[in-house]
C-alpha cells in the first residue's frame, strides 16, 4: 500500500486588510472621553483621523511624537489644563506653529482672552455643534 502526498503549492497569499487612508490628522485633547469619541467618530467621516489624548500632558506629549496638524484642545482638564498645553505647545519649536482650536466650557472671559492672546487660532463654546468644529477645523487645515 503506497500514500500519494500531494506537493505543496507554497504559502497561501492572505490579502492584507485595507488600511484607512486620512486626509488629515488632528489630534483631540480633552478628558471627556464621550467629546473625543463624538469628534473621532464625525471626523473619520470627513476622511480626517482622530488621535485622541484625555489629559493636558498625554496631549502635549502625543503633540511632540505624532505631529498631529491641528490640535483641539480643552482648557478644563486634569494633569495640564488647557492653557498650560497651550503655553507648552507654543513654547515649542516642534508645534508652535499647529494650528489650535479650543473647544471649551469656559465661561471666564479673561481666560479665554488669555489664551487667544496666547496664540490660538479658534475658539468654541461647548456645547458646539460639530458643523461649528469642522468648519473651524477644515478653514485651518
């Protein structure tokens, strides 16, 4: 009795996964986890991808190592507020020129005329419509 082995035909070619492709990549610095969602979600269907960063020194940091082109930034957050990311980010030659769009509760209108004064180049009142944020986002793009 003889067993025929058929002859292997080499490695199977799996296709690979198509990977979204962005148009732009901003990156979203806010400790509501439910705002960086929302906007992640909006945004990926204008073809712009979210990085997303829940504290004001994850984002600073995410702002130095993936060189988003614009950054969203809340002024009310733990771990670096807002207008300590602003100051920090400014400061630095690798992102002072991103363009920053704030989008905050804020009420305090010293504040906000501190950090427009800081440089930043937009500023929203939560709660914003998204059509608000994606136009200030795309006319900075």
């Amino acid at each position: 009795m003889s067993i025929v082995v058929p002859e292997a035909l080499g490695q199977a070619e799996v296709p690979a996964a198509k990977k979204k492709v962005y148009r732009h990549r901003i990156l979203c610095i806010d400790d509501d986890p439910c705002i960086v969602s929302t906007l992640t979600r909006s945004f990926r269907g204008h073809g712009i991808e979210v990085i997303p960063a829940y504290h004001g020194m994850q984002g600073y940091w995410t702002a130095c190592t993936e060189a988003p082109q614009l950054v969203i930034v809340d002024l009310c957050m733990p771990r670096g507020n807002g207008e300590y990311v602003i100051g920090c980010l400014k400061r630095n030659s690798l992102t002072r020129d991103i363009p920053l769009v704030v989008l905050s509760g804020a009420q305090d209108r010293r504040l906000r005329k501190r950090v427009r004064e800081m440089g930043v180049d937009a500023f929203l009142l939560k709660p914003a419509p998204f059509s608000a944020v994606h136009e200030a986002v795309e006319g900075l793009l």
